[in-house]
C-alpha cells in the first residue's frame, strides 16, 4: 500500500456542450450546468484530499478551465479527439513531466457528492507495486484509477471498465465503503442518490429545483 506517496490526480473533463447526454430530459441548459457543475465539486474536493499534490484538469471548454484554475487545478487541453484513455495516457505522461516523483491517479469528472476524507482513504490504500482502482457504486464501471509510476498506467475506461482493470492486474482498492468516491452521476436517479449523499456546493445551486 502507498502510505507515503503523494499523488497527482488526473480529472478527465468533456466539455459542458456534449457532456451528460442522459440528462437532457432535466432540459438542455440544466444538463450543461450540472456538467460543469459535477466538474467542478470533485475538483474542489479533490484538492482537499489527503495525499493529492496536484490535480490536473483535462478539457478543451475554456470557460470551465478558467474556473478550474480559479479553484487551484492545473489545466491541460485535450487534444485526443473523444479518445478517454489516450486522454489519461497523455496527461500522466505531462504530469509526470511537470512532477516525477508523483503517483499517477485518474478520477471521473462526475462525483458531486465527492468527500475529500474518502479519496484520501483510496489514495492511502492504493497498492505502490501496480495499478489499483475503485469501482462505481454498481460494481461494473471504476471511478478512480491509481498506478505508482508511468509505465504501469494503462487506463481502460468504458464499459464493464472493473472488469477490464481487473484483466490488466490491478487490484481493488478496499478501503471502507467510499461511498461518494463511487457514486458517479450519469442519469436522473444517479443525481437523486448522489443528492442523498450530500453533494457539493455548485452542483446544488443548480440541482436546487429539480428534486
């Protein structure tokens, strides 16, 4: 376990515009609030998380940019054309340019109801001797991938993404029930659990009339 590394925390953002597609039935502007939203409360936990030295936000919306680095995040373009993984390959790659000496974590984008204590928990349990992920709260997507150096990083994030971690030898990171590091918000009733969990403050500024 990497009781004593520090990590930079990679946080894949796809522009408000396209994003959250199962949402437009709460209407087209809400969908892209909450997008940006969800962005930026796991963001703002993420930074205030045990063991993260640096987070690293992927996007090419350079308004939602500009409000990660107000929020104290690094930004990064992305230039992979829709390709998630290639994405996280290439921005572990810069991070560990900019920071060798720190373990390389991938969170999703969509945790509203991210706590800063239960990131830190899997940061601090994740293995030091290869990949390690969290899984959603349906135990068939990941939320958080870890890897010790650059060279074992091999996100594949997609479908059944528990399944394809577990092939390429990572190891499920235990550590307690992390309840808001594995509830990801893709639909109306995601929001609803997630909303029961205590979400952050800009996603409920939005969320405030629709429940």
């Amino acid at each position: 376990m990497s009781h004593d590394i520090a990590f930079g925390v990679i946080v894949p953002v796809k522009p408000p515009a396209f994003a959250k597609s199962r949402l437009g039935g709460l209407g087209e502007r809400v969908r892209r609030d909450l997008a940006a939203a969800f962005a930026a409360d796991t963001v703002a936990a993420a930074l205030r998380a045990d063991r993260v030295a640096l987070v690293l936000a992927v996007t090419d919306d350079h308004r939602l940019a500009r409000d990660l680095v107000a929020l104290g995040a690094d930004v990064l373009p992305d230039g992979t054309a829709d390709d998630l993984n290639q994405t996280l390959v290439l921005a572990a790659s810069e991070l560990t340019r900019r920071a060798p000496r720190l373990g390389l974590a991938a969170l999703c984008a969509d945790l509203p109801a991210l706590r800063p204590e239960d990131l830190g928990a899997a940061l601090t349990h994740a293995p030091a001797d290869r990949m390690g992920f969290v899984a959603d709260a349906d135990r068939i997507g990941t939320t958080l991938l870890t890897s010790p150096t650059l060279d074992g990083f091999r996100p594949g994030f997609g479908k059944h993404s528990r399944s394809v971690h577990l092939a390429r030898g990572a190891r499920e990171i235990e550590a307690g029930d992390m309840p808001s590091l594995r509830r990801d918000v893709d639909t109306p009733s995601d929001l609803a659990a997630a909303l029961r969990l205590g979400i952050g403050p800009l996603t409920s500024q939005v969320a405030a009339d629709l429940f």
